[in-house]
C-alpha cells in the first residue's frame, strides 16, 4: 500500500512550454496517400515543462514556470490557461515566437511528434531574471531547452536539487551531457534504447552525480537503478480500468507522480508506483495536461490498485 506523506515543495519548473496541434489519425506509420481525413485538429498548451509544471501544482506543491514565449496567438493560449489554474508563470519574450509540436496519434494511444523548437540554440536567459527565482526554490526541474543547462552552477552553489528528463536521448549525443551528468536526478525514456537500456542508465550514475536514474518504457513498465550496486528494478504499468487514448505527456505525469512521492518522503518502490499510476492515468486523457491527478485522486488510484503490486 502506498501511503503519501504531504510535503509540499517549492518547485521551480525551467524551460519547455508550448503548443501542440494532435492530430489523430487512422495509423502510424501514415500511408503515402495525396490526402487523409482526420477527425478533428486541436491545439493544446503542452510540452514538457508545462506538464511538470501543472502536474506538480496539481498534486499540491507551489510551482513556478520560467521559459521564453512569443508575442503569438500560440503565447496568448499559455497565458490563458496558467490564469485559470493558477500556475505562477515568469517569461521573457523573443521574436522568433512560441515553440510547436504537431503530433500524430494513432487509435492505440501511440505518437509521432513533430517539434519545432525555433528558438535560437545561442538563445539565454539573464541571471538576473532566473536567480531570485532560484533562490525562493526548494527544488528545481531543468527541461532540456538549451539555455537551461546555464543554470546548473548557480543550483549547486545554492544547493538545490535538481531533477531532468532526457526523454528520447540515445545514450550519445553529447548535447544531453550537461543535464545527463549534472542532475541529482534523471528520467529519461527507453524508446531508443532497445538491449542498452541499462547500459545507458549505469553510464549515468557512473559518470555523474545522480541519486538514481529512471527509464520509463510505455507498456512495458519502467526502471529504476540507484547506486546501491544491485540491477535495475522493474515496475510494471498499472492497469486503472480506463481506456488508452493519447500517450502525450505519460512521461511528465510519471515525474510528477514519482516526485510527489519523493517529496513525501517515501521509499523508491512506492515513487516509482506513484509515477506508473500518474502516467497510466495521462494515457487515459486526450490531449497534452489537459486533466491532471490531484494529490487526493492520486492516493485513491495508488489505493485501488495496491493488491496488483
């Protein structure tokens, strides 16, 4: 039985806001065809530092949101929606607009995701805007926005913790390298990976300052490697008897279930629980965020289903 321990946090979301247009379409891959007929064509406020944002503020922890955004259409929709949940959201704006995704959804949930950062990689954020911001944090969740990764010398010199998700990386790229071997914390997706998964998450830890390393792998569950020695630990999804309809934003819910734990104060076990219910609950959703475990909702899903653990 998971029992949820309420601490609430003082979180610092950095970077990742945007506009995802989901389009649903019959299959994935897409058959080469002149045209297709789509059901309809939605734009949701989304991307990966929204969904940490909102999930956590959700589950009960006063968070903030600083990023970049345009003076678009697409910016005047993030406002809107950080108004009505309440999200304190800090941003500067840049001419090349607010970043997109088109992402493709096939019936069983699966996605294809066509993102368009368009922010310049020279592009970054002046000490001066992000440093009080720091300093009232207890925590801080750095998405992997290039100017993010400026930020890690100030959160070690005040001494905050800092979680990542490197979703796709293949292990390789050495833009990841910052957030891989800089973050007290990383979650990353096993898309890529195939038979290097744990290979991957060992290099990690060996290589870094990292507590533990996550790797979800959609239906298959997820692991967690710490540097106790042993192999990496497996949690299986967890079935909530809802529908799989739209897997965007299954690994931002997983962070924030498995942060709230951690917050909380409860055992790696019982977080990586907390993150399976929180990200099967996101596939159950249409849409980017757009409904969102509360604490009380989290702990009665992590209640019902405590006898299948």
């Amino acid at each position: 039985m998971v029992a949820l321990a309420p601490d609430s946090r003082a979180v610092l979301v950095v970077g990742g806001v945007g506009i995802d247009t989901i389009v649903r379409v019959p299959s994935l891959p897409l058959a080469m065809a002149d045209s297709i007929h789509v059901g309809p064509i939605i734009d949701y406020v989304a991307h990966t530092g929204n969904g940490v944002a909102l999930g956590l503020l959700a589950l009960g922890h006063a968070t903030r949101l600083v990023d970049f955004v345009g003076t678009d259409t697409q910016a005047g929709l993030i406002h809107e929606r950080y108004r009505e949940r309440g999200l304190d959201f800090r941003y500067l704006e840049h001419p090349s607009g607010t970043r997109r995704s088109v992402n493709l959804v096939s019936p069983d949930g699966r996605r294809l995701s066509l993102y368009d950062g368009r922010h310049p990689d020279t592009l970054t954020m002046p000490r001066a805007t992000y440093l009080p911001l720091l300093e009232s944090a207890t925590h801080v969740h750095l998405s992997i926005v290039p100017w993010a990764r400026e930020l890690f010398d100030d959160c070690q010199a005040l001494g905050l913790a800092v979680s990542t998700d490197l979703h796709d990386w293949d292990g390789e790229s050495d833009y990841y390298h910052d957030y891989a071997y800089r973050s007290d914390m990383v979650f990353l997706s096993a898309a890529v990976l195939s038979d290097r998964r744990d290979e991957v998450m060992q290099a990690i830890l060996a290589r870094g300052r990292a507590k533990f390393v996550v790797a979800t792998d959609g239906a298959r569950g997820s692991y967690l490697l710490t540097r106790d020695g042993g192999p990496a630990r497996h949690t299986p999804c967890v079935d909530l008897g809802l529908p799989i309809v739209d897997c965007n934003g299954a690994g931002d819910a997983f962070v924030c279930g498995f942060l709230h734990g951690l917050f909380g104060g409860l055992g790696y076990d019982e977080c990586m629980r907390l993150g399976a219910v929180s990200g099967t609950f996101a596939c159950a959703t249409h849409g980017t965020a757009e409904h969102i475990l509360t604490a009380e909702m989290l702990a009665a899903f992590a209640q019902a289903t405590s006898a299948s653990w």
